[in-house]
C-alpha cells in the first residue's frame, strides 16, 4: 500500500541470526481505537484517515519501506535463565530517525504468532493494549525514559483466555528493543562473533561515546539507575524486572502487571505471578544490580584475557547502588523543595516516608499536598507529622525555589490501578470515555484539575492485583 514512513531499518541489517523476518497477521476487520498525533509527527508519519491508520497499525497492511521482524533474545525470569524467549506476539516493522536526531523503533504488539510464540496465539486482548497505552503515556508526561503508545487497534476478533475477550493491537515506539536478555542470548550459546556484533551495535546506536564493552556496561548501568530512582519518586512498581524487560537504553518497558501504588508502603507488590515479593517496590534496586551483573557477565566474554575487565565490571556494578542512592536523594529531595540534597538529607526523606507507612499515607496526594501547604491532613496522628514539618521547614528555609521545586516533581494524578481496570472494563462493553477522560489527566499529570481521578480508591475498589498481559 502507499502509506510513506520514512524507514531506516538498521536492526534489520543485522544477520539472520539477530531476527525472524515476517509480516504480521491480518486481523479480520481491524478499527482505530485511539492514534497520538504527537508523536506520529514526530515520527514523521503522514497524515492519513483512521481507516488506513487502522490498517497499518493493525498488520493489515504493511507501509512502505517496512522490514518486518521479529526479534530474538533469552532472559532471567524471576531468576531462571531462560534460554530462547524473543518476541512472542510483536512484529518490529522498522525504525524512523526523527527530527530530534533520535532513532525509534516502531513495533505492534499482539499482531499474531511468531517463531517464538511459544504455543500462544500472539494476539493480544484489549485490556493490557489499553493498560499499556495509559501507563506508557502518563510515564511519558511524568518525564519518565519510557516506550510510547502510538495507536491503538481493534482487530474485530476474539481473544481468548479465561474467557472470550475483544482483541487489539498496540503500535509501541521505542528508542529500542534491544534488552539484556538480547546479550545474554547469544553470550549463553558461546556465539562471540554475534556478542561482539550486537555490543558494538548497541555502543553506536545508544552510547557513541562509549569506550568498548565496558564503557558499554558503565553507560548503561547509569541509565538503570538513573530510572529506577524515577520509578520509586512516584510509587510506580514494574512487577516483572526480568531481564528480558530491561532495556539497554533505560527505557521502560513491558507494562504487564505494573501498578502505582496508593498508600505508601515499602514492601508493596501488585503482580499476580511474584509470589516471593522478588519486584517489590523496595527491591527494584537491588534487582537492577542484578540485572546490570547479568549484563557484565555477558560483556566479559568479549575479552579473551578478562582479568582487568572482571576488575572494571566489579566497580561499575558495585557502584551502582550508590549511584541510585544519589539518584533516589535527587528526586525525593526535590519533591520535599530541596534542589540539591546532600547524604544527610535521607534521614529526613526516610522519616517522612516511615510516617505515611506508619499512618497509610497516599503516596501521590501526601507530596502534592506538602507541595501546595495542606499535607496535614495526609495523616492520622497530625502532631507526628507537625514533628517532622518543624525539621523539614528549617531545612527549606534557604530554599527561595521550594514550592516550585516540589510542584514540578510532584504529580497531581497517576493512573491508579482501581481506575485503569474501570476504564477497561468499561471500553470492553463498548465505553471509551473512560479511556478518553484517564488519558488526559494522566498526560498532564501537574496540572490537571480532574479532582476525582487524584483520589485514592475506597476500601470497595481496591484492585490489590494486577496481572500478565498476554
């Protein structure tokens, strides 16, 4: 079809051992639930009516230009190693390099089986499509390194589960799909040649100032950690920190059973499937260390004397809990009004945050009411909290940008769990107001004036689990 994106797909170019070649299923009746606008013009893609959006990002046709694929990787689920995964239901079908001089994948997901489907069916029901497309875009707006939603489609078929269930497809852009589990694939079957080839990718498409493997490692052990302290800054819990879902760029991505929690409490886990509490809140920063020792451990085979690189892996893995501690100490600093918090400063961001586990404290609402003067009210036993205050303002005092600070780093709204799963049960009788409404405020999460999606649920619309997408 003519239907112009102005591809350049270097991945593609890569051996056929990096990938599947293949087009996506046609769906039977494929209809455009939602396309963002913004970022098609960012990517460059022309103007066209919904029904041929429809098409294109359904995998009923394939735009000119497109070199489908689908991409091969391993990875460590819950910290087994998993030898051969790869994309089980999505089709990459190119890269665009925009006009800010980065280069994106864009990628369906659910658009039918694979080489690596594993026995599933590789679509993907309406549900996790639209979790997805709110959450990714809300980490967007919230200055979160995330994947992006760019359309949203309606295949006309049924998907089944547990139950029959509309189907759909998600157009997710990435700045890419690389993945440790993308490394650890060709490193746990000894293929050098093809380490070496996809290390030197990576360098040249992430991290050109990079020097070798290792420079490789220590950039993107910077990058996770940079975004895990922005993932604990607003409550968010990925669900699944497999290293198959941890991005070489330090992008988030994979929205499965991720949640964002609402009282605060350390040890908070929303997956269905962690029954040991391995990505809890809490321990996303002790897994990304994991995950970033699996990485080293690939690089290393590159060295045909690894000595002194096993001595140079070592420090940058070993240094990244302190660099996620001043990462942590940034944002949580900022959300109290201090622009550059020192160590000493995480007795009083720790103690503040023991309060609200202490008294249930509303994660969100607490730090945008400390923002706008009224946080007493976030808590049971008020004179604790006016304890605190007394230190926190004698703190702040110097600060002549506090309220600003805190403003800018503290969201009036999130997309709560008990309202993603109303708007999708709603959109799966035929409603896509709530899809519509929740996508708004989401994406102006500092000023939307939306009062009754900022609050928490109430004892009766909890959603204490989330679970897998496919």
């Amino acid at each position: 079809m003519t239907f112009p994106i102005p591809f350049d797909n270097s991945y593609a170019r890569l051996p056929r051992s990096f990938f599947s070649q293949l087009s996506p299923t046609p769906p039977r009746s494929p209809e455009l639930l939602h396309y963002n606008q913004e970022l098609g013009d960012l990517l460059g893609i022309p103007a066209a009516p919904d029904a041929q959006y429809a098409a294109v990002f359904g995998g009923a046709a394939l735009p000119d230009g497109s070199t489908p694929i689908a991409q091969l990787y391993a990875g460590h689920q819950f910290g087994s190693y998993n030898p051969q995964l790869g994309d089980g239901r999505a089709v990459l079908l190119g890269e665009v390099v925009c006009d800010d001089g980065v280069r994106r994948d864009i990628q369906l997901k659910g658009s039918g089986p694979t080489p690596y489907s594993r026995m599933g069916d590789g679509r993907a029901w309406l549900g996790p499509v639209l979790r997805e497309y709110i959450v990714s875009e809300a980490m967007h707006a919230l200055g979160i390194p995330t994947t992006r939603a760019l359309a949203a489609v309606l295949t006309g078929e049924q998907v089944l589960r547990e139950t029959a269930l509309p189907g759909a497809v998600l157009t997710r852009v990435a700045q890419s799909h690389l993945r440790v589990g993308t490394f650890e694939v060709f490193a746990h079957r000894g293929q050098k040649g093809e380490l070496k080839r996809l290390t030197d990718y990576a360098i040249d498409r992430h991290f050109p100032e990079a020097d070798g493997p290792m420079g490789l490692l220590r950039e993107v052990c910077r990058a996770q950690a940079e975004l895990i302290a922005a993932w604990m800054s607003v409550g968010f819990i990925h669900g699944v920190m497999n290293t198959d879902n941890c991005t070489i760029c330090g992008e988030t991505i994979d929205y499965g059973p991720c949640a964002f929690m609402d009282e605060y409490h350390a040890d908070t886990v929303f997956s269905s499937i962690d029954q040991t509490a391995r990505y809890a809140y809490s321990n996303q920063p002790r897994i990304i260390v994991w995950n970033m020792a699996q990485l080293a451990t690939c690089l290393l085979q590159l060295y045909e004397e690894p000595g002194t690189a096993v001595e140079e892996a070592t420090e940058i893995v070993h240094a990244m809990p302190e660099q996620i501690d001043t990462a942590w100490r940034k944002r949580f600093g900022a959300k109290l009004g201090i622009c550059d918090p020192t160590p000493q400063d995480a007795e009083l961001i720790e103690t503040l945050l023991a309060l609200m586990q202490q008294q249930g404290a509303d994660f969100t609402n607490t730090f945008d009411a400390l923002a706008r003067g009224d946080a007493r009210d976030q808590f049971t036993d008020r004179e604790a909290f006016d304890a605190w205050s007394v230190k926190w303002r004698a703190r702040i005092a110097d600060e002549t940008s506090a309220q600003t600070t805190m403003q800018a780093a503290s969201p009036r709204v999130i997309p709560r769990n008990h309202r993603i799963e109303e708007m999708i049960a709603a959109a799966v009788g035929g409603d896509y107001q709530p899809f519509t409404r929740l996508l708004a405020a989401t994406t102006s999460p500092y000023t939307t004036q939306d009062t009754e999606l900022m609050r928490p649920p109430t004892q009766s619309q909890r959603v204490p689990a989330t679970f897998c997408g496919t």
